[in-house]
C-alpha cells in the first residue's frame, strides 16, 4: 500500500572506509507523526517495526535507484530489509514493461543457510520459486 511508505525522507552518505552507507531518516516535517517514529530507534514492534521495514526495503530501493545505482546483490538481514525484493520486481515491471511472473525472477539468497537460523513461512518459502 503506498500509503505506509513514508512519502519524503532524508538519507545521509557516510563514507565507511571504502564503501558508501546509507542512513534513512523518516523523521521530516513532510511525513506524518507515525512515520516519523520509524527511524526514532531500531527494532520496533507492531505497526512501527512494519514501517521500519517499509522504510528500509522499499525506502532504501528509491533512494539508491535516485541516485542512479543499481545494485548487483542486495543484502538481506532477517526481516529488516523484508520489502526490498518486492520494491525490486516492482522496478523491474516498471522499467522494462514486463509482468510479475517474469519480473520475479531476480536471485535471492538467504542471510543464513541454515533452515533453523531463519524464520520461514509459507508464503516466504513459495514467493519467489
């Protein structure tokens, strides 16, 4: 829903030795109180840890593709970054015109190779076969 995607944010570039990091801020006058509360402190729970994981995955997709980078491997911890594949697929249709069934098809590998160290669902373990 494009609605819970905080709609104006701040990122910041640090530079961390050789490799740039970006930090997200939801915490503007443009967005909306409980948006702002996404990048007040890590891990929420409830609805703020869901924005935060809009914010992270489909915010930090639009920024990089703002910026004109396209990145080869997209790292993902755990549920944090939950929404960047779909963001992904979502720019994917967009730009080249195609639907869902063939946009999907973008490689993702687990953070943890090991079943026990994730938390799967079904719909987790069925979404990009």
């Amino acid at each position: 829903d494009e609605d819970r995607v905080p709609q104006s944010i701040d990122a910041w570039r640090a530079e961390v030795g050789r490799v740039p990091l970006f930090l997200l801020d939801s915490n503007v006058p443009e967005t909306s109180q409980e948006d702002r509360a996404a990048s007040l402190r890590l891990y929420g729970t409830g609805d703020i840890r869901i924005r935060q994981e809009l914010l992270l995955g489909v915010g930090g997709m639009r920024v990089l593709s703002a910026l004109g980078i396209s990145p080869g491997a997209v790292h993902l911890n755990e549920g944090h970054s939950a929404f960047a594949p779909l963001e992904l697929v979502r720019q994917r249709m967009a730009a080249e015109g195609i639907d869902a069934a063939e946009a999907r098809r973008i490689g993702i590998r687990p953070h943890c190779g090991r079943q026990q160290g994730r938390k799967l669902t079904e719909e987790e373990s069925l979404a990009f076969r």
